[in-house]
DNA sequence: ACCTGAACACCGTTCAAGT
DNA sequence: ACCTGAACACCGTTCAAGT
C-alpha cells in the first residue's frame, strides 16, 4: 500500500494519544503502517521533521475562528485558551508542541495570527512580535506543567488530597496569567495613547 | 576507583557543555568515567533523575545572592536575568532544565524564591505563587528559543543576515517580556491598593 | 515514486555475580 | 556499598536493491 505524508501524520497522532510520546518512534509508526522504517525518511527527512508535521496538526485540529464582534485583547485571550485547548486535548500534545518548538520548528501559524491580533490593537510590528513571543511561552510553558501534573496525578494516586479541584485551579492559574501578560501590553497602550 | 553522586553530575555537566544534550547519554557518562553503565544504577535511579540533578547543578552554579537595598521588582528582574544567564552558561542549558521541568523535576528552589520576593512585595501567598509560575515559564520558553537560534546561526551560514545583532535583539526581547509580566504584577498592586 | 531488507552505531535498564 | 559483565529490548538513520 502506498502512503502520503497526511496518512503518516494521522497515524502518528492516533500512536501519540493512545501511547504517550515515548512510544512514539519511527519503528512504531512504521510497524503500524505495515511498513519498513525506512520506507518514512521517503516522506519525512526526519523524526523531528515527522514530529514537527504532528504537532502543526495538532494545533490545527484545535483551531477555531475567532468570534465575531470582539476586540483585538478578547480575541489574543480566545485563541490562546485554543492554543491550551488543542494541546490538552491529546495525550503528551503539550510536551510534544514544546519539544518541536525547542528544535527550532512548528506553531509559526499560532505565533503570526496572535501577532497580527496584537497589531490589529494599535502596537507597532516589532513590539506585537515580541508580545505574541511572551504569550506563546507562558501557554506552552503552563499547559506543559498541567498536563505533567495531570500525568503524575492518573500515574500515582495523590488524588486524595490535590485531585478534583485540581484541573480547576490550573484553568483559573492560567486565566490569571494571561491576565497578568495583557495587564502589561495594554499598559503599553494606554502609555502611548497618553502620549501620542 | 568510587564515586560519589557529585562526581557523576560534574562529569555530566562537562559532557553536556562540551557536546550537548543528544550525547549525554548514560553509556557516554560511565565511559567517561571509566564505568560500566550499570554502575549509574547505584547512584541514580533512572537517567531522568540524573538529568534533574544535572539542571539543578547548574541553576545552582549560576545563583547570585539578591544585591542589597533593592525593591522586590528590581529582585524578581534580577533573578529572572540569573536564571537566564545560568542557562545561557551552559550548551544546551535551557532545553535540560526544560526537559527536566516536563518530566515534574528541579527548578523548585529559582521557583519558590521568585515567589518569595514577590509576597514580599505585599501579595498573597497564591497569587505570588502564580505569578512566579507565570515568570518561570516566560523565562525556560525565552532562553530556550534564544538557545535554539544561537544555535541554528552556529550551525548554518545565515549571520550575514540577521547575525551579529542577534544577542542585543534577545536580550532585548527578554527585558520586555519580563517588563510586560511585572507591569501586570504591579498593577494588581496599585489595584489592592486602592482598595484596601 | 515508493518501498524492502539488511545493516550500522547506538540507546536505557535489569540482574546475577563479584569485592 | 560499589561495581562488573552480560543480556534484553529497543532506538534513528543509511543505502543498495527491487517494482
């Protein structure tokens, strides 16, 4: 049976949600296909590569418009509950995203769209670019220990005390965040609008 | 010859500095050390937990006592550009420690003396806690992105366009973010202020 | 273009046995 | 307590060869 790189990537997704990122080696993602591992460096150069393609599809599974009639921070504040969303909504989605990210690759179309949103408020290009930065680690960063904390919580069995609540105070620890972050840029606003 | 936990960090943390995080392997640790691999296995239970001590070694390396006489922004600043600097020190710093961190281990001590300082600054136990969180995550995102460009410029051939100026841009990058986040925090302040 | 088969050069971890 | 030696069950990647 022939492949495309669409077939490989859904696979990669399903091993990714139901195995954990460990279990998600070339060898497996092959074995599962029925095919050779080294039939997939005839789609993808690379692991990373191949890794890099399934987290753009995570992040694109989880992509909503945003919602009509809301100003430039209500929709930074929507997509960025996306951005947590898509990655909660698989199995390792968050440290797989960050590990892509960390080589240098993936979530450039998450990072452009919160950027331009930003402008769309009245801030310069470079300063919008540096905020959708700051946005971007603080989601990665927060939803990354979430779902290490969820992990350690359904692996051990803590739940007597920390548990139930638990996803609760994460959602709102990181409403509070992101909060914190916009605080700072429409500070930056408002000092300008001062001024100018 | 015996070795002590200490020695086998040091070791590690050369080998991370000399090439890098894929060649910190636990065969490559014990070669070094003149060790069979299975030698580690008295003295660390696992090489995730290797790692953590490796990444705590150097955050700890980097640590500078709080200069004297300053608020407790200007120390949150100065802390965040230590820890910075910490993992700027060292190849491929940033991606250990945040590795580490996904895995639920190390960085708890940067962690909770962010916190600390910011309840100084008159704020609630939670809220501090959240907002170190929010700080620690800008901080791994920011000087892992940092890293990897650094990274990617040494490798290829591309300083002819964006080189140079580079470590002034992230530096730069990494000010405004820290600014947004305080800005966010400080504001809280003035808010409770007023009220109470 | 897409894949097989075989190989290369590695991994982390376990465990009986030594001193 | 600290380590050896050997094994188990894997990795990512390359490359000649097939269709």
């Amino acid at each position: 049976m022939r492949y495309h790189r669409s077939d490989i990537v859904e696979r990669a997704v399903d091993i990714l949600d139901q195995y954990g990122l460990p279990d998600l080696s070339m060898r497996r993602i092959a074995s599962e296909l029925g095919l050779q591992p080294s039939a997939l460096y005839h789609h993808f150069t690379s692991k990373q590569v191949l890794l890099a393609a399934v987290a753009d599809e995570l992040l694109t599974r989880g992509d909503r418009p945003d919602a009509d009639g809301l100003s430039w921070d209500e929709r930074v504040i929507g997509q960025s509950r996306g951005l947590r969303d898509a990655m909660l909504a698989f199995r390792d989605g968050a440290e797989l995203v960050a590990t892509v990210h960390a080589f240098g690759l993936g979530a450039r179309t998450p990072h452009a769209r919160l950027a331009a949103t930003i402008r769309d408020g009245g801030f310069d290009e470079s300063f919008s670019r540096a905020a959708a930065t700051t946005i971007m680690h603080f989601v990665f960063g927060h939803v990354s220990d979430e779902q290490t904390h969820l992990q350690a919580n359904s692996v051990g069995a803590i739940d007597d005390v920390v548990g139930g609540g638990t996803d609760r105070a994460d959602k709102a620890s990181f409403e509070l965040g992101l909060t914190l972050i916009l605080d700072g840029i429409r500070l930056r606003h408002h000092a300008a609008s001062a001024v100018g």
